[in-house]
C-alpha cells in the first residue's frame, strides 16, 4: 500500500510505501494517527485509489464497487451535449484489502522533519 502525506503547511507531498494495510476499516473523512507510519502527528483521510486504478468515492457510503449514473461533476467532466449522463464505476469510500493507494493530509504534526525521512535520496552521476 502506499499512503501520500500531503502537508499544507509546506505544500509538499510524501509517497510512503507500506508492506502491510494498516488503515483497514477506516474511511474518506476519518481522522487517523500517522504514528502507524513513523510519522508522529494526526491526518484526515481525503481519497485514494484501488489496485486497478479506480477512485475512492467520497460520496458512496458502500463497500466495493458500484456504477454510479453521473451528472457533470466529480469524476464526469462537463459534455457538449445538454442532458448527458455516464455510468462509470467508483469504489466505496470504505478502505478494504483491494485499496492500493491512500491519500492522507496532515492536520497536526508534531515533528517537522519529514524531509530527512521520506524525502528524494541525491544520486550522484558519476
């Protein structure tokens, strides 16, 4: 699994890959603890992503799929022709074992040093 900790202080975002799902259970809108991540400080859980690439719906209180009809909006950008409606299919905002990807964003950080731990290693180019 790999969680993104976006910080909105710095307006910086860390890719974190996780062996094991340690948000099992939780939901979009959940405030969560980072300490399971090596982070200590609190977030809130705004999205993700499943392991195919379809999208956490922070309007679908279900778990797993569902094809959702759309109005132009979230996930359906506006068409040409009036009255246009897409089936197109989200997954629950509830996070299972099939969610690849989570986005956290940082709403209380006690320690500010993220950069020294998830930051961009410098390769050299010899």
């Amino acid at each position: 699994m790999i969680v993104n900790l976006a910080n909105p202080k710095t307006k910086k975002t860390y890719s974190v890959k996780l062996e094991n799902q340690v948000y099992l259970g939780k939901k979009i809108g959940d405030e969560v603890s980072l300490d399971l991540i090596g982070v200590s400080g609190k977030g809130i859980i705004t999205g993700g992503s499943t392991k195919e690439g379809t999208p956490l719906a922070p309007f679908l209180n279900v778990p797993g799929y569902k094809s959702v009809l759309l109005n132009p909006g979230f996930g359906f950008k506006d068409s040409k022709v009036k009255g246009e409606k897409q089936r197109k299919n989200f997954h629950g905002m509830h996070i299972d074992e099939k969610i690849a990807q989570i986005n956290i964003k940082i709403t209380d950080l006690k320690e500010d040093k993220l950069d020294e731990k998830f930051g961009k290693k410098e390769t050299s180019k010899e």
